[in-house]
C-alpha cells in the first residue's frame, strides 16, 4: 500500500476514534481484497483522481484509491466527505 501525503493530511484531521476505527479496518480490507472498493464513482472524484480509481465507505467519507493488478499496489489518494461528492 503507498499512501499519498494528501490522504495522510486527511487522515491526520480526522479526530473521531470511531472513524479511525472504520478507516483502519477498511484499510486492511482493501489490502487484502483490493478490488472491493466500487469503482461506480462521481464525476468530481473522477475529474480530481482519475477514472481508474475505487471507492470504500468510510462513514461519513468515501475513501479514494486505485489498485494497480500488474504491480499488486494499492495506492490511497485521501478522503472525501460524503457532501463533498455530487
């Protein structure tokens, strides 16, 4: 997993030790099952990360990142507020 320093800004703001719970969980998750995440993504999060990117719920966020099968790598991109994403 390669974690990008834009999701480890948002990571580092989020203060909730629930929500940290549920991020960590799914972190372990998506490495594990990397393809998990829906690939049914908005616009905007397509226009600001690519249309190779997935999608994990992370309540209230949706988790952005992208696998790579020919590298086996994970790469997460940041978090995303649910309202933030039309």
């Amino acid at each position: 997993m390669v974690y990008t320093d834009g999701f480890l800004d948002d990571a580092a703001a989020v203060w909730s030790d629930r929500v940290r719970g549920r991020l960590e969980r799914m972190l372990r998750a998506i490495e594990a099952f990397p393809e998990i995440g829906s690939s049914v993504i908005p616009a905007s999060i397509g226009a600001a990360y690519g249309t190779r990117v997935r999608k994990a719920v992370v309540e209230p966020f949706d988790l952005i990142y992208e696998y790579d099968p020919d590298a086996d790598t994970v790469i997460v991109y940041g978090l995303v507020p649910f309202r933030a994403a039309p």
